[in-house]
C-alpha cells in the first residue's frame, strides 16, 4: 500500500515537473526570441514621392470610451453634394497623415465627405504599436462613427480599407452590432488573412512575424493564460528613423485585432456590398487570385484588378485614385 502511494506521489511529480519544463519553454519562446526588423522596402518608402501633403487637413481628435483621446482628419467634400460619406482606414504601419491622403484628398474632391481615422496603435492614437484588448478597434470604431454621426446623422457611410485596414474593414463588416453602420465596404489591396491564397510570402518582404513568440502566446491562451499580449510579433520594413511617422512593430494583440478573423469565416457573414480593389502590380498580394478566392465563399463580392499599379500605388497612383474615388462618389449614396 505505501509503495503504490509512493509511486503514486512520484508520478505526480514527474508530470508536474514537466508541466513546469513545457511552461518554461513557452516563456523562454515568448522573451527569448529576437524579433527582426526586415530591410526597408523601398516600394513603400518611395510611395511618398508625388503625394502632396501640404493640402493635408489638420489632426483632429475625439474621446474614445475609455477616455484615450484618438486621432482623425475631416476632408469636406468640394463641389455639389453626393449624398454620399466615408471612412477610411489606413494600411499596417500607417496613420491619416501618411501617403492614403491621395485617395482621401480625391474621394473629398468628388463631393464624398471624408473621414480618415487614426486606428488605435497609430498616428495620434493611443500607445503606438498596441491596444488595450482584441476587440478595443471595433470599440474605436463605433464611438468614432457615433462622433461622426452628430455633424452627418443621415449620411450613408462607406467604409474603405487598404491592406491591413482593408483586412480590419472586413472583419467589421462580418461584425453584426457593427454590419448597420455602413451601407458598403470597399476594400484596397486586402490582406485577407494567413491562410488566403492572395499573399505573397512574408507580404513580399514588407512584414516578418516572431513565429515562436506567436505560437507560444496561442498555446498559453488555449490554457486558459492570456498574458504577454502586450509583447511584440510583428515587424514591418519601415525606413530607418521613421518611428515618429510609422509603427515599426505590432504587438500580439494588435496583429490580432487590425486584421480579418479569416476571409472564410468573415465573409459568409457580410450583408452589405462588398468591393475589392487590387493592383496587378502588388509585390505583397497577388491580385489575379482575389476573385477566384473570395468569389468561392461570396460570389457577390465584385473584384476589380487595376493595371500597371503596385501596393501602394492603390491609394496614391492617379489611375487607382481615380478609379477608387469615382466608384465610391457613384455608388456610395445607395449602397450599391
């Protein structure tokens, strides 16, 4: 009888001695590995050539639920009115004041009141490269359109995206407490998640993520430990000193949350028009695949590929801006 307690007791030690070394190896993953910074894609650095940003609006702010202060800039629309609004949500790194102000400047000469936002981790947002919580940018974003809503109570709202914000777009509008505020999301060049087949590897060279650290805060959340969150997995290949403009990194809760839940899970779920926009020339994503893609899930989903135009050119060359700027002043009104 005391040698079965005993080999009892010694059992209970061995398994708990590895439950100790396996936590031990989370940890040492979560903090050890070393997040590397790609080299600077200079596709992205030289979008900024050819944009002018002296016509920039000014930074404005509005108080988010939890008292943070964000970020945002208002273009009024020029010109006879459409009747039609929107807001735009910029790419990963990215803020209002970076090269988008393009697209936003042309939608605005198009007489579509604008609206681009500081995403939280951002700009003038909160803590750059983090958040609160997974869930706190849909938060943002419903207090945002509610600060919207008390100069343009009855406008129909579209909501645009580029890239990481396009991925974030969808995912709001797959969202139901958020699918009634706007009429129709346009999304620019989307990252439709890690297992879309419209990625190129590593977004072709613009992101490299920390994969340890990353499976190592999964494991421990499946335990039930949501912790270290705050830690980060994600880098992008930003210029070197360009933190005061742009995000060089996100944290693990932040990639999370400024992305789609996954293309196939977030667009059975949208019901309003959806409209993709991509550039034949994208080095991250390859276009000619999002329609195949996301047709297969949503064939209403309308896909259009602009030639001769690569990532950044979607919100900065004058042929996308064009393009992009006259479907959403035509068609944003309705919803259509």
């Amino acid at each position: 009888m005391a040698m079965r307690l005993l080999r009892g007791v010694l059992n209970l030690l061995k398994w708990g001695l590895c439950a100790v070394g396996a936590a031990a190896l989370l940890f040492t993953a979560l903090i050890a590995t070393p997040l590397e910074r790609p080299v600077e894609l200079r596709s992205v650095s030289d979008s900024r050539k050819g944009v002018d940003m002296s016509t920039l609006p000014a930074l404005e702010r509005f108080q988010a639920r939890d008292g943070t202060w964000l970020g945002y800039r208002h273009y009024a629309a020029s010109g006879a009115t459409t009747g039609a609004g929107a807001i735009f949500i910029h790419g990963s790194s990215g803020s209002s004041g970076t090269v988008n102000h393009a697209l936003t400047a042309a939608l605005a000469a198009r007489s579509v009141e604008t609206w681009a936002l500081d995403i939280r981790g951002h700009g003038a947002s909160g803590t750059r490269g983090d958040i609160g919580y997974v869930g706190q940018l849909e938060d943002d974003l419903i207090d945002f359109v509610a600060h919207v809503r008390k100069s343009a109570p009855d406008l129909p709202l579209t909501l645009i995206g580029h890239s990481a914000g396009a991925g974030f777009a969808l995912r709001v509008a797959a969202t139901p407490i958020m699918q009634d505020l706007f009429v129709r999301t346009v999304l620019i060049a989307p990252y439709l998640g890690y297992d879309a087949p419209t990625n190129r590897p590593h977004s072709g060279g613009w992101a490299n993520a920390d994969i340890p650290r990353y499976l190592g805060l999964a494991a421990l959340r499946k335990l039930g430990i949501d912790c270290c969150a705050q830690l980060p997995v994600l880098a992008f290949a930003v210029p070197p000193n360009s933190e005061r403009i742009l995000v060089p990194t996100y944290s693990d809760r932040l990639m999370r949350n400024f992305a789609t839940r996954g293309y196939r899970l977030d667009l059975p779920l949208v019901t309003h028009p959806v409209t993709i926009f991509g550039g034949a020339e994208d080095e991250m994503m390859i276009s000619d695949k999002y329609a195949e893609t996301v047709q297969a899930v949503k064939p209403s989903v309308d896909v259009k590929v602009i030639d001769g135009v690569n990532h950044m050119g979607m919100v900065t060359s004058p042929k996308a801006v064009s393009a992009i700027a006259e479907d959403v002043a035509t068609r944003g009104a309705a919803g259509s």
